[in-house]
C-alpha cells in the first residue's frame, strides 16, 4: 500500500469511528426517553419476571447508559481522534 492508500483507508475508518459514536449517543438518546416516558411499563414488565424493586430497575438502567456512554467514548471516539491527528500531522 502506497501513502495515498494509507491515508484513503485512515480517512474511511475514521468516517467509520465517527459515525458509530454518533449512532450509539443515538441509541442513549431513545433509552433515555424511553425510560423517562415508559419506564413504570417496563418496570412492571421485569418486575413480575425479575425480582426487582424500583431502585434496582432505576440503578439498572443508569448503569447501562454510564456504560454505553464509556463504551461510545473510548472505543470509537478516542480512536477517531488519535486517527485524525495522526493524519493531520503527516500532511
């Protein structure tokens, strides 16, 4: 592979990064609202499978975003700006 080719392939994956950061902020989004709006619906619906109290359905899903939220930043966000730095200093 060529410098061209390199560079070509660092841009298409950072297109990649960029997008699956945005696409799981996304899906925090729609847990979030669907948690504001039908959350006594699904901790009614877990609570007979599941032993659950309403702290531990609120805790569960907390929980969950902080980890979605981690999950988006150090997987696709930090990697996209290493890959944009790396680019933009060999220019």
């Amino acid at each position: 592979m060529n410098k061209g080719e390199v560079n070509y392939l660092m841009e298409r994956v950072a297109g990649v990064l960029i997008r699956c950061f945005f696409l799981s902020y996304a899906l925090l989004i729609l847990w979030f609202f669907l948690y504001v709006l039908v959350g006594d619906f699904g901790y009614g619906m877990h609570a007979q499978w599941f032993e659950l109290n309403r702290h531990d359905y609120a805790l569960i899903n907390y929980y969950g975003m902080a980890f979605v939220k981690v999950y988006a930043i150090i997987f696709f966000l930090f990697p996209y700006f290493a890959i944009r730095l790396v680019l933009r200093k060999k220019r």
